[in-house]
C-alpha cells in the first residue's frame, strides 16, 4: 500500500487511540435545563476493584501493610514495586487501558452494635478525575512512571487546622492561597436533603471526618473524596514525604494557579470511592436513629479523620500528555472513552475481569472478631498509636477451602461473569437467605438429604454441584459452564488464585467462597460417585440475572 504524505499521516489518525476530536465538540443542556455545559479540560477516568489486602509498597515495602486496602489499577500492585512496575502490569481495572497506575485506600467496615464484628461495607463505585482546566502559566506535564503520592495521616484522630470563611463554615479547597488546605474529606448526600456538614459547608455536604448520620440518598452513599498534590519538586519519584504541593494563587498575577518555580505541574486528581452504608440499615444491622456510628476505616478509625489515599503512577505518558493537552468534556463530567477510540477503553467486563489475589493469605471477608492486622479500635482525641503484632509474611496465594466428606473440592472460580453463572440459571436450587450456610450445611441441603433442619429436609432433588460464596450463600446444579483447568484470574471460568478467602458467616473457621465486587468468587464441589462429565453446559448469552450485589442472586 502506497498513500501519499497527507493519506500517511490521516491513515495514523484513523488508526490512533486517540480519533475522536478529543471529546464533544458542542455541550447541550441537560433534560430540563436551559444552561449549556461549558468545555473544561477535565476527564473522569472509571476504576474497578483489583485487590482488597494488606498491600501498600509505599509505606511498607516488601512486607504486609499495617492495615487492609482497596486498591484499584495496574495488575503488577504488590508489596514490592519498582518504578516501572506498574507500567509492566498485563491488565488494568481502569477504564484507560494506557492507564495502569495504581490507586488505593483504606477499606471501610461495619461493626456490629449487637457483637461488636466486623464485616466488609461495599463499595458501589470509583472514579478519579484528572483535569488541566485551571488557569496557570506553568505547562501541565503527565506523569512519569514510578511517581509516588501519599494524602491524609493514617493515625489522625482529630478536627485538623482549618481557615475559617467570613459567612461561616471552613475553607474545604487546596489553594493554600486562599486558607489551609484541606486534601481529604468526606461527601454524604442524605434522602431528606439535610446536612451533616453544615458547620464546616453551609452551601454542600462535604466535610472533615465522618460524618455520622446514614447517606441514604438515592444511588450515592458516603463518598470518599481523595485529592492528590499537583506540585513535585523534581528530585524524588520515591520520597512521598517531600518535594509534593498544591499549586497555589499566592504570589501570582492575574489569580494564576501555579506551582513554584522549578517544579513540575502535574494535572489536579480527585479520586472518589462510594460505599453503601445504607445497606445496614436497611438490612436491619444498624438503626440510625438509636445506634451510634458504626463505620471504621480499616486502621481502626471510627473519626473518619485518618482517612488517606496512595498513587503510584503507571500510564503511558503519551496517551495521559494528549489527554492533558487536547481533552475537553462538558462541564468536565464525561468518562474517558468520549476521548480516547474504542480499542484504547476497557468495557465494564474487562476492567472487573482484572484482580489480583492478596499475597497476605488470611481471612479477610466475612464477620470477623477483628479488623485485619490486629488494628484495635482509636477513637482518640490523641495520635493513634500504629498497630504492633507478629509480623504476617507474604507468600504465594494458597487456595483455602473446608474439606466435605462425599464431595470433592474443585477449586475457586468466578460465579458471575457477562451476566453468566458458573451453574446456569433455571437449573437448580438457592438455600434461604437465611439459612446457616457452611460447605458441611451447603452439601447436605444439595445431596437432598439432609436431615439438620427443616431447609434441608424440604429440599429432596440430588444435585451434582454445589458452591458457597459471600460467606452466606449455598447454591446447586446439575448443569455447570466448562471449567478452565489452568489457573487464571482474567478468564470467565478459570481457577482465581487466592481470592476464595471469606470466613463463613455461620462458622467462621470455616470458608466459604470469597467477594469481590458483581464477581463472585465460589468454592466449587462436585459429589463424589455422580457423572459430572456429561453435565457441562456451553456459555451463552445471558441478561436475565444482572448482579450488583449478591442479594440479587435467584435461581
């Protein structure tokens, strides 16, 4: 094929990642409104769960972390990285396949007023923005490889320093131009429009520390609001502990937004992570009204006032420098992909398709008498004390599992997958929510001869699979999607490494299954004597059983 210089150059065009006019070229008003977005040089980029553990090559390099994490990006996140490790990674949960940095904080749990356990919360949702829309005069630069960023203090447990603002309430931005400050705070939008920071934000409900009443609001939940320093002195990617700032209006002419001379200007992150807290409530676990607040963040923080987040950074600097440069969106709402080609942007499906198991091989889902790694609970006032306990090794993930007499342990497999179930929907039996799930308990109510309780001994159809998930949850078939015999955790039915780590609610020295956002990891078992050979089923096409949370789940 011969093309001339122009046909060159728009053949690649036509075949960049980058085709698309570098977001909408005309903003039209929302349904109902008669204002027209403007174009602002912000893009929102979506991100997945890749791993929940004690991980953070940051603070604790080459070891376990002091506490749990939920970390989301690159698939190369371990506790040891060097600077280019995240840019290696084979798979990203990030929407931007050239993005494959890493992001993460602290995991957010449930303690029970009744018992006082501990139980995982649910995160909904999670998104960072990355915008160059302010007005400087420095040059806004992608980051390299290997750059490194820690905001928030982990054993905070105090109001901290604010600048008050005339009318009242705190000043709540970075611009340390206009007051101190304030890089990590929470959002939490309630049903009845109340709110719960109207001290420190008259005019919104975002604030420091937890805020202590439900976010019932519609398809919200309390939100995480992490917003990383924009300034970097050059000299270290390593050393988060200096050389990063916020750029400022101090100093500058015309209200310009720079950094100090010399230093690099990197665009403005705001990472945002929604937990569903409302879902104690209406699970009947937490009564708002009576209880007191029952959240903690992972370091045993009950103030919200430890809350932090990581970055390790690992895009590929061409794709995120275009980005800066030429992607606007309207009012700077738009994900990723009104940016960059289709071939540059992973479906829904790919991004939650990436995860990694925890090289911490402990239980860490379920109800648990403690937070993991021995974090004991700090209300404060005071600096929290940093946990200290035998030091848990790292190793290669192991699969954890509970031995049933008369069935044969299979391994621990994605469930739910392109709205397809590992044992397909119309072809066999749930226990009751309710019901006191262990594999011991999940098997005798799929032989359909148990005889423990009544669940049991009304459920009389002999199945040949059984598996246990989400730490509750009994499921049975005769019919099963063929399995991947070879350890992946990217394929549909392929043994996943290490994540079938959650305690069963019933008895928690025993396993059952594990959780990972819409994508459930099972421990799988086949009934010894029955011909399973003849009961796999091809994949197909599914859309009946869309699963969000795994309360969804029916057969």
């Amino acid at each position: 094929m011969h093309l001339s210089a122009i046909g060159q150059v728009a053949f690649l065009l036509a075949h960049s990642p980058l085709v698309h006019g570098l977001g909408p070229s005309v903003c039209t008003p929302a349904p109902g409104s008669t204002v027209t977005p403007a174009l602002i040089k912000q893009v929102i980029v979506g991100l997945a769960p890749l791993m929940y553990g004690r991980v953070d090559p940051i603070i604790s390099p080459g070891k376990a972390s002091a506490h749990v994490h939920f970390g989301m990006g690159g698939s190369n996140w371990n506790a040891s990285m060097e600077d280019n490790t995240a840019l290696d990674s084979s798979c990203t949960s990030t929407q931007a396949k050239a993005d494959k940095s890493n992001y993460w904080t602290p995991r957010l749990s449930f303690r029970s007023p009744k018992n006082n356990s501990y139980i995982s919360v649910p995160a909904t949702q999670e998104k960072v923005y990355y915008s160059s829309s302010m007005t400087t005069s420095d040059k806004i630069v992608a980051f390299q490889p290997g750059f490194r960023m820690l905001i928030g203090d982990p054993y905070k447990r105090s109001m901290p320093d604010a600048t008050p603002l005339e009318g009242g309430g705190i000043y709540l931005g970075r611009d340390s131009g206009q007051g101190i400050p304030q890089p990590v705070q929470f959002t939490c939008p309630t049903a009845d429009g109340s709110n719960p920071y109207a001290k420190q934000n008259p005019f919104g409900n975002a604030g420091l520390g937890f805020p202590m009443v439900n976010c019932d609001a519609y398809t919200t939940g309390l939100r995480y609001d992490v917003y990383y320093p924009d300034c970097w002195d050059g000299i270290s990617l390593s050393d988060y502990t200096s050389g990063r700032n916020y750029s400022s209006t101090a100093g500058t002419k015309n209200g310009e937004q720079n950094c100090p001379a010399g230093w690099t200007h990197f665009p403005a992150m705001h990472m945002e992570v929604y937990w569903d807290i409302d879902s104690f409530a209406r699970s009947g676990d937490w009564n708002p009204a009576t209880d007191g607040w029952p959240f903690e963040l992972a370091q045993g923080d009950p103030t919200g006032y430890g809350i932090h987040g990581d970055f390790f950074a690992g895009w590929e600097t061409d794709t995120l420098q275009t980005l800066i440069d030429e992607c606007e969106t309207c009012d700077g709402d738009n994900e990723v992909d009104a940016c960059l080609d289709v071939s540059a942007v992973n479906t829904n499906d790919e991004m939650n398709a990436c995860t990694v198991p925890s090289p911490v091989d402990e239980p860490i889902w379920g109800w648990l008498e403690n937070q993991p790694g021995c974090n004991k609970r700090q209300p404060g006032p005071s600096e929290a004390v940093q946990a200290t306990c035998e030091e848990a090794g790292l190793s290669a993930p192991t699969t954890q599992h509970t031995d049933v007499p008369g069935w044969t342990y299979k391994g621990c497999y994605m469930d739910y997958v392109n709205f397809e179930r590992l044992l397909p929907s119309g072809t066999g039996t749930s226990a009751p929510p309710s019901s006191p799930v262990t594999p011991g308990w999940c098997a005798g109510f799929c032989s359909g001869t148990g005889t423990a309780d009544e669940t049991q001994k009304q459920q009389t159809t002999k199945y040949k699979w059984m598996l246990v998930e989400y730490s509750y949850q009994c499921f049975c078939g005769n019919e099963i999607l063929p399995l991947v015999e070879s350890p992946s955790n990217n394929a549909i039915t392929g043994l996943v490494q290490g994540m079938c780590n959650s305690v069963c609610t019933a008895d928690q020295t025993q396993i059952c299954g594990g959780a990972n956002g819409g994508y459930s990891p099972s421990s799988l078992y086949s009934l010894d004597g029955a011909n399973t050979s003849s009961s796999t089923k091809e994949k197909r096409a599914s859309h009946l059983h869309r699963h969000v949370h795994a309360q969804d789940r029916s057969f």
